[in-house]
C-alpha cells in the first residue's frame, strides 16, 4: 500500500504574522501575576512555608520568641524570613516592647489559593 504525501515548501512568513492562534489565553492579568508571583516565591522556601503554617493554624499573634525553638535556625535567619514573607504580604507584626508578635494577613492567600484551585 502505498501513500502519495504532497510536500509543499516552507515559507517564511512576514514579521509580525504569528504562525497559529493560541489556544487559550490567561485568565491571570500581568499585575495579578506578578503579585501571586511573588507571595508563591516568599512561599518557596520550606522554612517560610512551615512559618506560614504555624502562624495559620495560631489563634492570635505569635511572639517572635516561640518561633525560634521551632527551627533549627538562629533567630537572625528566622527574623530574615519573617521579613521576606512581610514584603510579600504574606505577614505582619506588631511590636510589643522588645519583642514582635506576628501574625498571617487575613486574606493575604486568598487570591493565590483561589487560581491554584
């Protein structure tokens, strides 16, 4: 049995022209994007992501202080990450006295958790 296939020669096509339509396009603004990028990126780190955990599942504000035992980091690290998940708006603190009390931002999730489901 034999097949009879018709070649037919590339040619280039203008600048410009794209080669075919998308087949979807993304739901997701490019500002949208960008902020979901980076709480996903603060969340990228195991350390952050146990941090978050514990300050989700807390009841209130959590002392600086009690997170420390919890890690097997120095405090100075844990107060680094602490800081990468506040510029992520992950979380925030309050300070009292010497010490700073923090806490997951009510909804600060929400957006990335919504897409990812």
């Amino acid at each position: 049995m034999t097949v009879d296939l018709e070649f037919t020669p590339k040619q280039k096509r203008p600048a410009g022209q794209r080669c075919c339509d998308p087949v979807v396009y993304p739901d997701v603004d490019r500002e949208q994007a960008i902020r979901m990028a980076e709480v996903a990126k603060a969340l990228g780190d195991p350390i952050r992501l146990q941090l978050v955990d514990v300050l989700r599942k807390h009841a209130g504000k959590v002392c600086v202080c009690e997170l420390v035992p919890l890690f097997e980091i120095s405090q100075p690290t844990l107060s680094h990450h602490l800081a990468k998940l506040r510029t992520a708006g992950v979380v925030d603190s309050e300070r009292r006295g010497l010490w700073a009390y923090y806490y997951v931002i009510p909804g600060a999730l929400a957006e990335l958790s919504a897409w990812l489901s």
